[in-house]
C-alpha cells in the first residue's frame, strides 16, 4: 500500500480504537490518523492522549456519530484507508436495551459503508472490526471463519448484522472490504464493566470476584495489541487475497471465566475464595475457540502475547492507573430489567 495514507479511524477513543491509533502512528511515521468518535460512556478523550501528545502534526480528532451521513462523507472524502470500530460494545447492556445497539452498530456500519462506496476511487482499503460474537458457541468445536452465525444475545445480532452487510457490501458494489472477527480483548484501558477489568479492579479492591454460573464459559483471549498486530496485517496483505474476506484474530487457546478469576486473583496475591457465583447470564455463550489457520495462511499472523504475561502486564497497567478507573467504578455492573419489571445487576 501506498505511504502517507490518511486513515479514518471510528471509534478510536474507546479501548481497541485506541490501541490502533497509537499503533499505527507508531508504526507508520507518513501516515495521518483522523479519529472519529461520539465519545459515549465507553470512551474518553485520555484515550488518545498519546497520539495527541506525540503525533499533533498526523492525528486529528473528530467529535460526531458514525450515523450522520454528513459527517461520515466528509470525512471519507479526505481518507484512503478506514479502520471501523465504532458501535455499541456491552452484552448485558444489549439485553436491557437493544435499540442503541441496532441504530449504532446496524445502522452506523450501513452509514459508513455507504460513504465507502461513494468514495470508492479513492479508499483502499475498509476493514470492518466484527467480532467472535457473531458465530454463539460452539461446545467441542474449534471456529472456523466459515462457522454458522448464530448470535446469541442482541449485541451479538446486530453486529452480525453488520457484518453480513459488509460483506454484501463488498459482493455488490466489490469495494476492498475486509471483516476481521476479533475474540476476546483484554488490555489497557478497557472499560470497567466488562470482564476482564472488573475483575481486576475488583482484586485490587480487596473485593469479591463475581463469575456468572460456575464459570465453566470459556473464551479465547488475545491481548489488544495482538489485535492490532492482526489489523495491521490485513492493512498490509495484497487486495487480491483479502478483498470481502473474513479472518478470526485470535490465539487458539480457550481459558474459563474461573481460570481468569483465580490467575488474576493469584497476580494480586490473593486466593480463590474472594471468588462469588451469581446466577447465569441469559444468552450466554458456553465455549468459544477460534480458528487461527486462515489469518496464520493468508496474512502471516499469530499471536504473540501468552495470557499469563497479558495478564500480568494488564494487572500492572490498572494497579499504576486508578486515576483512569476510579470514575468508572460505579459502572462495573450493569443494571438489567427483566420482564416482571424487577432489577438484577449484570
Ligand atoms: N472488546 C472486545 O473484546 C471485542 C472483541 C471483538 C470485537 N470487538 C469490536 O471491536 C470494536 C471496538 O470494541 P471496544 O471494546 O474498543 O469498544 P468500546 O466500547 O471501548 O469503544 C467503542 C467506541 O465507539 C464509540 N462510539 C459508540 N457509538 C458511536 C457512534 N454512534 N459514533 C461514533 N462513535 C461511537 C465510543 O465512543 C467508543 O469510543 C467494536 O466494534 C466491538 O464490537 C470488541
């Protein structure tokens, strides 16, 4: 590809858009980064106080919704690349309310889609941040790309749905989109409320841990920065080989919730009796590991990062970080009605 790209970011100042911008800029010292991001609850513009500090003459930060097709096509027309990362990203927040999740996801993809068709001349190349979500579980099965969707909760769905329209997007109007299905993030700078950052700052509370069911779901972990690594991979591969191709990133290794909980809990030095069960999650997604054949064939990538030094690192990161989490404490859990009107916290 072509140096001195200006790539439009959406997204870039929640946890994984972050972690792209930082490393794109790092890695790429003649490409410029334009951000663009509604800045909901799930971010914050310390997010990308990096690229802010060190890269002011390559990055640009946009406030405004990936919905607003003014917005989007202005923005398309002075870009060569787009990195798609935007949406609504809770699963227990989808169950309490999915409308959000449809408008952002669903309707924010078509939105940006559709700007990349009208720019077609110009863009690149499109990659559409998916997610392992959209296939449900798998029990016994390992995740081929080619593995049926069968989304289990309404985040799911409508990233699903985003997905397939991607695709189609690419079948009909044949512009250069790629759709990488990322498994489970951790890392840095991920929002309180979702499993891995909960449950640390929980440990560094000196509070319980809770794990839904027994703890038995297990998922694939991959570090954020091996994401980017996958991203960037796919930056880098000829069109021909890509073009409206999906790739899992991922590392081929299943962890359960509870092994999660005890390693985190062993890294602060306590034991696993902080560790509470609360009842199990509708929707949940019992076992989930991927396929790491395509995106090691196709793109020369595997990951790098083993969860026990992910782990760690991300442990250090929140211990030396609590002015970045102390405000978001209240939002560990997440309020759900349920149909007989009463509360339970997620
Ligand atoms: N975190 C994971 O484990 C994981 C795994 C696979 C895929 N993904 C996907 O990766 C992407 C990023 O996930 P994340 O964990 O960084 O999420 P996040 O919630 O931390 O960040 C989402 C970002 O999108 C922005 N945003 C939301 N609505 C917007 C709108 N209407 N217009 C513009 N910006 C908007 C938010 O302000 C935030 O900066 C998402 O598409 C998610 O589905 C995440």
């Amino acid at each position: 590809m072509s140096p001195g790209r200006t790539v439009l970011v959406t997204g870039g100042a929640g946890f994984m858009g972050s972690h792209f911008v930082e490393h794109h800029l790092d890695a790429h010292p003649s490409d410029r980064v334009i951000v663009l991001d509604a800045l909901t609850y799930a971010a914050t513009l310390e997010n990308v106080a990096q690229p802010q500090a060190h890269h002011a003459a390559r990055f640009e930060f946009v406030h405004g919704n990936v919905r607003s097709p003014a917005v989007v096509d202005a923005l398309m027309a002075r870009s060569d690349v787009v990195v798609h990362f935007a949406a609504e990203t809770h699963v227990p927040r989808s169950i309490s309310d999915s409308l959000m999740f449809v408008e952002t996801d669903v309707l924010g993809t078509q939105t940006v889609a559709s700007a990349v068709v009208r720019h077609r001349d110009r863009i690149e190349r499109f990659i559409h941040v998916s997610t392992s979500e959209v296939y449900g579980g798998a029990p016994g099965e390992v995740m081929e790309e080619g593995h049926p969707l069968r989304p289990m909760t309404p985040y799911a769905a409508a990233k699903c749905g985003a997905d397939r329209l991607v695709f189609a997007f690419a079948q009909t109007y044949e512009v250069p989109a790629v759709i990488v299905r990322p498994f489970n993030n951790y890392g840095p700078r991920q929002h309180l409320e979702k499993l891995v950052p909960r449950m640390v700052t929980s440990a560094l509370l000196d509070e319980p841990l809770t794990v839904h069911g027994d703890g038995g779901a297990t998922r694939d972990w991959i570090h954020v920065r091996d994401t980017c690594r996958a991203l960037e991979a796919v930056l880098d591969a000829p069109i021909e080989g890509v073009r409206g191709e999906v790739f899992n990133a991922a590392t081929g290794v299943a962890t359960s919730v509870l092994e999660i909980a005890e390693r985190v809990l062993a890294l602060v030095g306590r034991d696993g009796s902080a560790i509470v069960h609360t009842p199990e999650r509708p929707g949940q997604v019992t076992e989930q590991r991927a396929s790491t054949k395509r995106a090691h064939q196709a793109l020369g990538f595997e990951a790098e990062t083993r969860l026990d030094a992910g782990l760690a690192a991300t442990v250090a990161w929140y211990r030396e970080h609590r002015s970045w989490w102390e405000r978001l404490r209240f939002m560990r859990a997440v309020p759900v009605t349920g149909g007989d009107g009463g509360v339970t916290y997620w």
